[in-house]
C-alpha cells in the first residue's frame, strides 16, 4: 500500500478489493445471482482495465524496458545530485532577490495532465535556465515549472489549486498551487515568496515553511537520491503501478 498511496492507482486497487470481497460474501452465503454479476464484473473488468489505462500502460512498458524498474544507478543518482545543485542555485539567488518560482519535480505518479497545459521545453537543468524563466514580467514566468525525467519538460504549466482551510491567508496563489499537487499527486514542490523570498517545499499534503539553506537541501536529497540500501530493492509492483499513474479526470 506504501506503494500506491499517492497515485491515482489507489482508486482502482480499492474498487478492486470491494469486488472481491463481495465475490467471497455471496459465495459463502450461496448468493449465486450476485455471485454471477460479480465474475461478468470480473472478466469484463479486466478487458476494461486495458483499454482504459492503454496509455498508461505503454508508458509503463516503456519504463520497464529502460530497465529503470529495477534498480536505481550511479548514473541515475548523479543526475538526481545535479538537478539538486542547479535548484540550489536558482533558489539562492531567486530568494535573495524575492523572485518569486514554483517548481514541481515529478516523482512515481504520472503529472501528463499538468505537463500538457504547460509550454514544452525539454532542456537541461541548469540554474541559469530556471532563474531566467521565472524573471518577472517575461513570457514563461507565470506557472509552474515541470521538472521530469531529469529534465525541465515545460514551463507555465497550471497545478490544482487546493482549497483547503488550513493554508494560511498570508500564502498566494502559488504556495496554493504548491499543496494542491500535492493533494493530488506525489509530486515535489518547490516554491520561493515573491513577499519575502521564503522557501517552501509541499510533499503528500504537507506544507514546510521558511526553510534554510540547510533544511531544503537535506529535503531534497532524502526525497530524490536513492540509497545504495534501497537500489536493491525490487520495484516491479512500482512499474505495475505506473501503469495507471498519470490518469486523465474525466
């Protein structure tokens, strides 16, 4: 479960359950009508199940055939150290000046519906790159920025907006947009306050406010870095997973 909480796949894991466990009560209880309706449930469901998630599923083929599924490289963690690099640099030097940014780093759930309302750059992580699209006043620098398989997929992109009580009144539009993905996915966010150049950081609904240097660093790299420990972990039910991140509302 550890694996599906944040992906939209936890929606259909739980209709699944629910099936299953009305199959055994009307198989114990010799309910046969109800019985029959839940095997028509079953065999047309999963046939359902493939033609719905087709995306999802090449995406997730894709995936595996990369052979990024089942462990985590050197090449992959020195990557993850340089995007970390780049932030801190951008965020420094944003903070310093109150240049106000939001940054959204794909993690396991799919962000496909937020990278579609953004525009596409596919570039390279530099810091450079990100301070010069979040100056005031020029065409990328409202929205997000869409941070994706090691590469800056698109800027200006829209997040959710939460709605939520909680956040406090002080906080715009941003830091807003920050939780609301984080309500949703189990994306990353990073924000620096336009105000007053504070750094905030949202994760499965959590918000961190006014964070150090020292504070986000250390975030970042507990979230992003995989450890040697973990590298031998199998991330097969992480794939399967994949199939159904990324999910369109209807």
């Amino acid at each position: 479960m550890m694996l599906l909480r944040g992906t939209k796949a936890v929606q259909l894991f739980k209709g699944v359950v629910i099936i299953v466990l009305i199959k055994l009560i009307s198989w114990f209880f010799g309910l046969q009508m109800v019985s029959w309706v839940t095997d028509q449930i079953i065999n047309w469901g999963f046939i359902a199940i493939i033609i719905i998630f087709q995306p999802e599923i090449r995406r997730g083929l894709e995936h595996l055939g990369r052979g990024s599924v089942f462990f985590h490289n050197r090449k992959q963690n020195e990557n993850e150290r340089n995007m970390i690099k780049a932030l801190d640099s951008a965020i420094q030097y944003m903070s310093k000046r109150r240049i106000g940014a939001l940054v959204t780093i794909q993690k396991n759930t799919g962000l496909e519906d937020y990278v579609e309302t953004g525009i596409r750059l596919d570039a390279d992580i530099t810091g450079a790159l990100l301070i010069n699209i979040f100056i005031p006043n020029t065409p990328l620098h409202d929205g997000a920025v869409i941070i994706k398989d090691n590469k800056i997929a698109v800027a200006a992109a829209y997040l959710p907006l939460s709605e939520s009580n909680l956040i406090p009144k002080a906080l715009g539009t941003r830091h807003r947009a920050a939780v609301g993905i984080s309500e949703v996915t189990d994306a990353l966010t990073i924000v620096v306050s336009e105000e007053t150049g504070g750094v905030t950081i949202t994760k499965n609904n959590e918000l961190l406010r006014d964070l150090t240097r020292d504070d986000y660093l250390k975030l970042l790299k507990k979230e992003l870095i995989i450890e040697e420990k973990d590298k031998k972990e199998n991330r097969l039910l992480l794939s399967f997973v994949s199939f159904f991140e990324g999910r369109k509302k209807k």
